[in-house]
C-alpha cells in the first residue's frame, strides 16, 4: 500500500451492486462518511477478517450507525467475482451485525471490471495482483 492522503477517489467509476444494480461510487457513498475496502470475496482469510472486523467494530461502538452515520463500500478486486457471490458474502457475514435488518441497503458489496476497479484501487495507492 503507497498511502495516499487526501487523494481524491474516482467518484463516476461504475461497479454492480450485491443487487446487480449498476452504480457510481458517488451514488454508493449517499453523501456519507464511507468504510472503504477493497476486497476478495472467495477469500477466507484476511478478507474475511477485514469484514468480520468492521462489523465486530461496529457491534462494538454502538456509536456509529451504517445508513445514519456511514455507508460501507466493499469493492470486489476479482473481476471473475460476481455480483451474486458479493450478494452471499453480505449475507453470510453481515448478518452477525445487530442492527443487518435494518441497515441491509447501506453495505454495499460490489463487483466490478478491472479497469473500473484499478482506477479505485489506484487513487487508495492500494496494489494488488
């Protein structure tokens, strides 16, 4: 990782949500503060910790509410990753968060091509092969 501080994230990029929607970054992070991760999701281990992390953080805080306070944005780094398995992803991680049911629209896990991703990727300073 090059830390990028303050670097500006390709807001227009496009990614298909865990609904199979097609979105910009701009119309994932609603105008919120965003947990940003890139991620693979047929990774069970340090990806599944990352995720398992951010919810246990969130359980945890009882401060910060997904969809009140923060969107959280999971970007899919494997473009043969598709969006019905980020779709099973959210469902089989995310539902340990207490507040899921009600939250469920603000955890977007997404997919995407590669081009797409790499400009997000890009812009974290974020290298992956």
């Amino acid at each position: 990782v090059d830390q990028k501080m303050g670097a500006q994230l390709p807001l227009d990029v496009t990614l298909t949500d865990d609904d199979g929607k097609r979105k910009t970054l701009r119309q994932l992070f609603a105008g919120r503060t965003v947990i940003l991760l890139p991620i693979f999701y047929r990774c069970e281990r340090t990806c599944y910790l990352e995720l398992t992390g951010v919810v246990a953080a969130l359980n945890q805080s009882g401060k910060l509410v997904v969809g009140t306070d923060i969107e959280v944005v999971a970007v899919g780094l494997n473009p043969t990753e598709t969006w019905e398995l980020a779709r099973a992803k959210k469902r089989s991680i995310l539902e340990s968060y207490g507040k899921f049911d009600e939250t469920k629209p603000n955890w977007h896990l997404t997919t995407g091509e590669l081009k797409e991703v790499r400009k997000i990727t890009d812009a974290l300073g974020f290298r992956f092969v």
